[in-house]
C-alpha cells in the first residue's frame, strides 16, 4: 500500500480485504471443515471492528447496522464454536489424568454430549447463512464498497488519520484497564475484565490492519493488545470448562455415574485459571505502566 494516499482509499482497501476474508470462510463452514466456524466468527468481529475504528472516515448511519448485523452473526456463530472449544479443551484436561482416577464414562459423556451440542449450534449458524437477514448484511457490505459513505475526513493524508484511528481504540483499552483497578469487589472486577478483554481484541485487530501503514508501531501496539486478550481469553475458557464439566457431573449424576472424575477436572481447571488470571494481571500492569506503548509513541 502505497503512501501518502487518502485516508478513505486506505480504509476502503481496509475493509474490502475484511470483507473478503469474511467471504472466504463461508463455504468451509457449509462443508464443516476444521477450525471454519473459528475462521468466520474472527473474520465478523474484525469486520466490525474496523467499521467501528475508522467511524472518522466512514459515517456511522451506513456502517452502525452493519456492525449490528455482524454481532449478530458472529453470536450466532459463537454458540458453535463454544462448543468445539470445550471439547477440545476438556479433552486434553481429561487426558492429563492418570487412568485409574477415570471413574465412568467421562470420556465418552465429555464427546457425545459436546459434539452434539455442537452439531445443533452449527446447523442454526447453517439456516443463518442461507436466510434473508444474512443474505441483506452481504449486500449491505456490497453496497458500502461500491457506494462508500465517506466522511470529510476521507480525503485526507491516511497516515496521520489512521494513528489517530487506532490511538482512540488503545485510549479505550487503557480506560477500560484503569476501570477494572478501581473494582470494588470481585464480581464487579470480573465483570470489567471482560471489557477489558473486548477492548485488547479491538485495539489488536485496528492496529493490525494498519500494520502496512505505520510498520512496526502498529505491530508492537497489535502485540502488546494480543498478550492481554490472550491472557484474559485463557482465564475465561476455564470459566466456560467449570461450568461445562458442571452439568456434565449433574448428567453423570443422573444416569448413576461416578462424579469424582468431573470433580478432578473442575479443581484442574480452576488452578489454570488462576495462573491465566495471574499472567493477565502483570500484562495489564505492564500495560498501565508503560506510556511508550501507546499509540503513537
């Protein structure tokens, strides 16, 4: 990409390559293959987030909907995904356990009921793609490449515009970290790491798309959001296992079957989430205290 440009034809490129991507994941969804409803819940979310970061340069009466429609569909998607995640996950938790702590069939119970759970999940996000709705928000896509709704801002030099851009996206990150230090107590901190961790994934995903523009800026802001989002993603899939292996033990119960394996598992589980807990809160204190990292520096 070369510069200096104009912000909307940096932008434009910016979001049709998004938009693309998004399209690319469609057909490996319909086929089932491997990690594909993974693919296309990314490719919403950093869809909508670049519609989101660049609202200086694109009006927000066209893309605000947009950004709707694709919450939507990735949540639609994410039922799915969910469910593939906690089998993987609670595989390979299962597998760390000496065979003869396995009382019953928790092998078999942790696959069948997952899988199926999934198989539900995926032939919802399945109807959703062959619907009207899914099929107007692909059109409504079309329509902002060809017809862009561009704001005045759009004809000026793409660099200084972008870094401001993505600077507001890392300016909400660090208000959202300063808001979860000030928690005073632990259910109202959990509730805003998670706007922390909605925060990381934006700025990561904004500075990621300008990494043609501003270099190595870009990519030191996206790996520094990347390093929080993954922490704090670590800790809550444990969230999701405990609550998983929960009705799996409350099944188990109920067809007669030993429950102390899933009593393993849970404990197993909440020990990793205290250690991913523990990394995320040194990457956010790193964060909070390292001005340099903002953007621009």
């Amino acid at each position: 990409m070369a510069t200096p440009a104009d912000a909307g034809d940096v932008v434009l490129e910016i979001v049709g390559s998004r938009v693309r991507a998004l399209g690319d994941t469609i057909g490996p969804v319909r086929r089932d293959e491997h990690d594909a409803v993974h693919q296309f819940r990314v490719g919403a979310r950093r869809l909508r987030t670049v519609l989101a970061t660049y609202r200086p340069v694109l009006r927000r009466d066209v893309t605000d909907p947009l950004r709707d429609e694709l919450r939507w569909v990735a949540g639609v998607a994410g039922a799915a995904r969910d469910a593939e995640v906690a089998e993987e996950q609670l595989g390979e938790l299962l597998a760390t356990v000496p065979g003869w702590l396995v009382l019953g069939p928790v092998d078999q119970r942790v696959h069948a009921v997952l899988r199926q759970r999934y198989r539900r999940a995926h032939d919802d996000l399945l109807a959703v793609l062959d619907g009207d709705r899914f099929a107007e928000l692909l059109a409504g896509l079309e329509r902002l490449l060809v017809d862009p709704p561009l704001t005045a801002r759009a004809t000026e030099d793409a660099a200084p515009v972008l870094a401001r851009c993505v600077r507001r996206d890392d300016k909400r990150l660090r208000a959202a970290v300063a808001a979860a230090a000030r928690a005073s107590t632990e259910q109202e901190h959990a509730e805003l790491l998670h706007e922390v961790r909605k925060a990381a994934k934006r700025l990561r995903y904004a500075a990621e798309s300008v990494e043609a523009v501003h270099g190595k800026d870009a990519a030191r802001v996206a790996g520094r959001a990347k390093t929080v989002q993954t922490h704090l993603g670590d800790h809550q899939d444990t969230v999701v296992q405990r609550e998983v292996l929960l009705e799996l033990a409350d099944l188990a119960h109920r067809a007669g079957e030993p429950g102390f394996t899933y009593g393993l598992l849970h404990a197993e589980a909440a020990r990793r989430g205290r250690e991913a807990s523990g990394r995320a809160e040194v990457a956010l204190a790193e964060l909070a205290g390292d001005a340099g990292s903002s953007w621009p520096r």
